[in-house]
C-alpha cells in the first residue's frame, strides 16, 4: 500500500518536473520591440527576385507589428563569413530571433546557435534542427507543377527550356514538378536543363537563356535569382515563365506567368510565436494552402481555356484532393518509380535527386 | 600646360608617412562626403567601424579571423611579385591546398591530430606549388604570360572543387546537397582562446619570419629582387631568371594553399560547395600596399579585415545596404593606393 504510494508519487514527480522543464524550455514571451530580428540575405535586395522577395516579407512583417525594429545583412557568403554577421547581430542588435535565408549557411546556423541559446533561429531551406533552430521553406513545387501546365499549353515546338540554379534536391524537384505539369497538357513536349552552379550570376543566367533560345526552345523556365532569363527571353520575343516574384517587368509582352514566394506568410507567423513564447523547433513545409507560395497573375499570352485548367488544379492541390507527385512517375530511363495512384512522402520529395521522364539534362554524379 | 609625371629617385622616411597620412585622410574625407549623401553621419558611421573591428575582445578576434586568411595568401604572392612575377591566382592555389587536404582527410584519416594535420598541410602544400608551378613552368619554358594562367587555372580549381562536392565526395547523408562529410575532429585545426581564431596563426607568424629573412637576408632573396628590379643586370650577372620563375611560383603557391587548408580544416570543417579561400584577390592589395614587406603585411592585412568587418558593422549598426559599404571600402582602398603613386613619381607641370 505504501509502495503503491510511494509509485504514485514518484510517477506525478516525474510528470510535474517534466512539465515544469517543457515550460522552462520554451521560451518566456518577448515583448515585440525587443525581438529585433535579424535577416542574412544570400544577395542584395536589389536582385529582383530571391532576395527581393524576402525583403518585401520583412517590410510586411515590419508592418504588421508595430514596435519591431528588423536589420538585414545582404551578400552574406555562404561560408564561415556568415558566422560573424549573425554574432553581430544578437550582440550589437540585441536580435533574438534569426532568419537565415539560404540553405549554405546551415553548419554556421547550427554553430551560433550553440553558443547563444536564447536566441531563435529560422533557417530557410535547410533541414538541421536543434532546440533554438528551426527550417522553413515552401511548397514551391505546387505552383511550380501549374505552370508546367502553362508552359505545355503554349509551346508549339515542344521544346521548353529550362535554366537552374545548383543540382541540389530543392531545384530537382522543381524541375520535376514542371515537367509533370508539361507532360500532363503536352505529352510529348521535353524540358532541357542548363546549370548554373550559381544562384546570382545575371550574366551567366542571361547567356544560359539565349543558348536554350539558340537551340530551338519556344518557351522559358527558370530557377535563379535574378530577373535576367526574362529579360533575355524578352529580347529574343520567347515566352518565359519567371521564379520568385512576378517578373513581367522584366519581360512585358512574353511573361506567362512565374511560381512566387509571399514571405511573409512564413515570418509572420515565426515572429507572432516568438512574441508570445510559444515558438518550438519544427520543420515549417508550407503550400499553396497556407498562402506560402503562389502562381503570379498570367500573361496576355495564356489563353483562357488554360487559365480554367489551372484554376481548378490549383483548387483540387489547396482542398488536398491532389498531390502533385502522384504516380504513375517514370523517371528518364523508363523504369516507373512511383506506382500507379501512390504518392511520394514528403521525406522523398525533400531528397530529390533523380529526373522524371521528359527531362532533357543530368543530375551530376 | 603639360602634366609630366617622372619617378622619383629615391623617397625620404617623412614624404612616405607624409603621404601615406594624407591619402588615409583624404580617404577618410572623401568616404564622409559619400556617408553624408547616404543620409548617415560620417562621424557615427566611423565609430561603428571602429567599434566593430576593435570596440571589444570578441571584436578584435572576428577581425584577425578575417586578417588570417589575408596574410598568408598575401605572404605567397609577395614573393613572385618582388620577382616581377604576376602570380594572381592565389586564390585558386589556396583551394586546390583545401581539396588536397579534404583528400588526406577523405582516404587517409588517422586518429592523431598531429599526424592527420601534418599530413593535409603537406598535401596543401604541395597541391598549392604544383598549381602555381604550372603556370611558372609555362613561363620558364614558353614565355607564356603568367597573369593569364594563374587566372585562368582559378577557374579551374573552382571547377574542380564543384565536380568533387557534387560528385564522388558528396557525403550521403547530406539529402544529396554539394558538401564533403565533416572532417573527423583530428582534422580540425585546434582554435584558441575560445574565439575563432585557429592554429594557424602560429604558422602565420612563423612564416613571415621565415620570408622575412629568405627575402631580405640570404642570396635567393637578393636574386629575386634583382631579377624584379633589372632582369636583363640579373642576366648579366649570371643568374638564370627562368629556372628561378619555378621555383618561386611553387613556394608562392605552396603558401597560399597551405592558407586554404587552414580556412577548410580551422572554420569551415568540412569541404562544400562555393568554398572560397576568402579574399585570395584582396590579398594581392594587402602585399602591395605593405611593400612587399612580409612583416608590415601583417599589420596592412590586419587592418584591411578591420575594413571588411566595417563593411557588416555599417549594414547592421547603421541601416547602410551592402552597396554603399562596398562603395565606402571602394573609396577607402582608391585613395590609399593613389597615395602610393605620389610617393614614387614627382608630378611636374611644364608650362607651354
């Protein structure tokens, strides 16, 4: 009996303290003015594009909350060079919380973040977590799998160009999601991918566009920083199809349309939990649905009929009722690697490192 | 009304520190007008740079990690330029010196730190000569223009670090992102004094000991400053220029990749894609404003960190964007480097 007393006691101590120690660990409520956040931009705010839009997430949240004071460092490298600019950051600008705005900075993310517990860190595209470390990103192959229907819709020669940024997994699956959408309105159509081991390189991205023109491609896609591959697009009157931000300013009369980032759906919610004290490490992955990523307003170009198909695509991915990888998949060499009415977990879609069938390039080995 | 400008035989003590203080001044002058137009205060903006580099213990270590990387690369290329040799590729020799070292440690890791560090400062060492010494075997041989191959041959190992963090050394946990696997611990250069400064400072300090005296007090340095300063005397003298060329490319490129193995296996542990050796071009400003001097370089390269992290501290201190700091360090380097000129060409006008 006094066992069992004893049992009880012991199992409610163990309970409470561990109460006590989730509460401990999560973090007090930060009043808005002393967050500071911080933002490591991989490039200038001027690049019209990646970095562009991140900033134009920060001045929205900066809007939102009324007191909070962000700082941003741009062209930050992604090497040990960053280190220091987060340090400063937290010690000179009192920033208890960090957006890390490329996957590059992921081991120094987790570096700082070692030797300053208190302050939080977001690190976008990464997947490193630790208790003061969390990932964000976006769904961005949802809106990059419509605009392949566009973009199937509107070739004439089949042949759709595509200029990419680094073979790593993110850029991977964009491109399959793409050429899923193509395939699925233009059965026949291929996409040819160039590297540009560079996320900022407008001149490297420029010469990329015109060699793809060059070969025969009626119709651009892209995954870069800049506005450049429209604008070269623009000049040789292809039809193109932007990334990041609406880029019809780039290319007035050939902007289709282009997958777009709305980042402040994703600080948002980051800064509103740091100031609450409910804020916990997780793995943000965030569609469509959450408003994360979109598909920018169409072009003169894209006829009405297409306008329709991707309206109700777009609607069945939001409502759940359609999962862009969903199989029948085949990848280059034939062989089927997703069944028939399976779809990928998301852990499958995140290592991406093969392509599906219609792409015309290699992933380097 | 002619401008002529003709070179001066010889520059006393005081007209150098005379135009050495007049250009920073000027620079510093000029660069407040620029801040002032930004809408920042000269004087604020200053004390931030100041404060960043200097302003604390933690500040001062963050600015030598950054000077590190600068010294040594700018000890390698002082020396082929005391031979009026244009090795710029400092920067590629330093990142072949890394894949060598991620080499070492990728097929032949061993548990002792002594061992394992020795041997990737070897394979730096000589990965970083070879790469040099094509270049100065080319021009030996062929008279081939050697600011053109060291160039060109960065490229090249740019290239070279992509194909082996993309290809056969990317680690298979990394979810198929370009990085090599971390560095077992024995690979990592021990840092000091809970900053992040590394070993590596040692072998700065002893290194530019070692070219202070090879440069300045034995025969091999006297024959290359001849060489610099008269090659066809050096000729007459009996000195074979060409043989020289080799083997001065080699042990300048052995430096710098010795400074790139120091920047992979002290900061960033692990090889990964846009790896940069840091600066390898800054370096070749740092060795030519401290005249060739192996150890005033030492200072120069300390101060040009202060100036790179002055380029942070006005980006999260005043508000600048990355342009602006870049224009301010544009300014800073144009007006030190024009002093240089008038410290070794009279400018006389001629009337008529």
């Amino acid at each position: 009996m006094k066992k069992s007393v004893l049992h009880v006691l012991f199992v409610f101590f163990v309970f409470f303290s561990f109460f006590a120690f989730s509460i401990a660990v999560n973090a007090a409520p930060i009043p808005v003015a002393e967050i500071n956040p911080g933002y490591v931009y991989i490039g200038p705010v001027g690049d019209g594009g990646w970095t562009y839009m991140q900033d134009e997430g920060r001045r929205a949240v900066d809007a939102a909350f009324p007191g909070l004071k962000s700082t941003i460092v741009e062209s930050v490298g992604e090497g040990p060079e960053s280190v220091p600019v987060m340090e400063r950051l937290i010690r000179q600008n009192k920033s208890k919380l960090i957006f890390a705005g490329s996957f590059g900075y992921m081991d120094y993310v987790e570096e700082v973040a070692k030797k300053y517990p208190d302050t939080i860190f977001m690190h976008v595209s990464g997947y490193k977590r630790a208790d003061n470390v969390g990932t964000m990103f976006g769904r961005m192959y949802q809106p990059r799998y419509l605009s392949g229907l566009v973009a199937g819709k509107v070739t004439q020669s089949g042949n759709i160009g595509y200029v990419a940024a680094h073979p790593i997994p993110e850029v991977i699956r964009m491109i399959n999601a793409f050429t899923l959408g193509v395939r699925k309105t233009n059965p026949g159509a291929t996409v040819k991918v160039i590297w540009l081991f560079s996320w900022f390189d407008p001149g490297k991205e420029k010469e990329a566009a015109k060699a793809l023109i060059d070969s025969g491609c009626d119709v651009l896609a892209m995954h870069a920083d800049t506005g450049a591959v429209a604008q070269a697009a623009e000049e040789a009157k292809t039809y193109v199809i932007g990334y990041n931000n609406d880029m019809s300013q780039y290319a007035p009369t050939m902007h289709l349309t282009a997958p777009i980032w709305d980042w402040e759906k994703l600080f948002s919610p980051i800064v509103k939990q740091v100031a609450d004290g409910t804020w916990k490490s997780e793995a943000i992955w965030w569609g469509m649905k959450e408003g994360a990523v979109d598909l920018a307003p169409f072009g003169p170009a894209v006829p009405e009929d297409v306008r329709k198909l991707v309206a109700a695509e777009k609607a069945d991915i939001i409502s759940g009722k359609q999962a862009v990888f969903t199989g029948p998949i085949k990848d280059q060499s034939g062989t089927v690697k997703i069944k028939q009415g399976e779809t990928m977990s998301d852990d499958d879609i995140w290592s991406m490192g093969w392509f599906v069938e219609g792409v015309l390039g290699e992933v380097p080995k | 009304m002619r401008l002529r400008a003709e070179k001066r035989i010889d520059s006393p003590a005081w007209m150098t520190f005379m135009t050495t203080a007049l250009s920073v001044l000027l620079a510093l002058t000029a660069g407040g007008v620029f801040l002032y137009l930004q809408g920042v205060s000269p004087f604020a903006a200053y004390a931030a740079i100041l404060k960043s580099a200097f302003g604390s213990g933690y500040d001062l270590s963050e600015t030598a990690v950054k000077a590190l990387p600068l010294a040594i690369v700018s000890l390698a290329v002082m020396l082929s330029f005391t031979m009026l040799v244009w090795n710029i590729g400092g920067e590629g020799q330093a990142l072949v010196g890394a894949l060598a070292a991620a080499a070492v440690v990728r097929y032949f890791p061993v548990g002792s730190k002594p061992a394992m560090l020795s041997m990737m400062a070897l394979a730096a060492v000589f990965a970083g000569g070879f790469w040099a010494g094509i270049a100065g075997l080319l021009k030996a041989k062929w008279n081939v223009n050697e600011i053109i191959t060291t160039l060109m041959l960065n490229y090249i190992a740019m290239r070279l670090l992509e194909y082996f963090v993309y290809g056969p050394w990317r680690d298979p946990s990394s979810l198929g992102f370009p990085m090599t696997k971390p560095f077992i611990a024995a690979a990592r250069l021990p840092s000091l004094w809970g900053t992040r400064i590394h070993m590596g400072i040692y072998a700065l300090f002893f290194l530019t000991a070692v070219m202070e005296i090879l440069l300045w007090r034995t025969r091999f340095g006297y024959e290359i400053r001849v060489m610099g300063d008269n090659a066809r005397a050096a000729r007459y003298a009996g000195m074979d220029c060409m043989k020289k060329v080799v083997g001065v490319m080699f042990i300048s490129g052995a430096i710098a990749g010795f400074a790139g193995m120091c920047e992979v296996s002290g900061l960033q542990g692990r090889l990964q894609s846009g790896f940069s050796a840091q600066y390898g071009y800054t370096a070749i400003i740092v060795a030519w404003l401290s005249h060739l001097r192996p150890s005033l370089s030492l200072i120069i390269a300390f101060l040009m960190g202060a100036l790179l992290v002055g380029g942070e501290a006005l980006q999260i201190g005043m508000g600048l964007p990355m342009a602006s700091a870049q224009i301010l360090q544009g300014l800073i380097l144009f007006f030190v480097l024009g002093g240089e000129f008038f410290q070794n060409y009279r400018v006389r006008i001629d009337a008529g």
